[in-house]
C-alpha cells in the first residue's frame, strides 16, 4: 500500500541538503527504511514557501496568490512516497524520520 509523509517543520530552522546529507540521523533513516524492506517511490524537497503560488476557484474565477496556503510557522518541506505493508508500518516509519522530532510528519494513505 502506499502513503504519502508530508514533512513539515520551521521553515526559519530548516537544514540545508547538504546538512541532511551529512546528518547521521538521516543515515539511520535510511537504514531503517532498507531493514524494513520499506521502498521510497517517491518524493521531494519542496523550496521555501516565500516561492509558493495558491489558486483557488471561486465563482468561476481562478484567484491566484502568491505564498503558502495557511498562516502558520510549520510548512510543508517536502514529501516521501512510501510503499510500505499497512499504516501500522507507515506510522512506525514516519515515526522514525528526523523532522518527527523537529517540526511533524503527517501520513496519508494515496488513493489508488
């Protein structure tokens, strides 16, 4: 089954890739999704949300607005696409990612 990891933390404190990259909780990460036989099918880092774009239709009219979607100090950084056995797994998985203990990871299962 799939699911989708929205990682969301403060955008002000985020890491850079390359400090991920170097991060050994990140290594553990992966490590753990490998032990779990877990596969990432997807995803991405998204860029800051000073570069988001909304649009929202309202009476036929398309509004368009510069920035996030929601006033709030958490965004969403980016996305895992997991193929994993249950939510049971998704859960302990995301459980595990390090923005889990910084800012949050909502998981939701992907309509197939």
């Amino acid at each position: 089954m799939k699911y989708v990891l929205l990682i969301c933390d403060d955008e002000t404190v985020s890491q850079s890739m390359a400090e991920i990259a170097a991060d050994p909780t990140y290594q553990a990460y992966g490590v753990e999704m490998d032990r779990r036989g877990a596969r990432v099918v997807g995803g991405a880092r998204l860029r800051p949300v000073a570069d988001a774009t909304t649009v929202r239709v309202r009476d036929g009219e398309t509004l368009v607005s510069d920035g996030p979607f929601a006033e709030t100090k958490d965004f969403v950084g980016g996305i895992d696409i997991l193929e994993c056995a249950d939510l049971d797994e998704a859960i302990a998985i995301a459980a595990r990612h390090p923005y889990a203990s910084r800012g949050c990871v909502e998981v939701r299962p992907v309509w197939e």
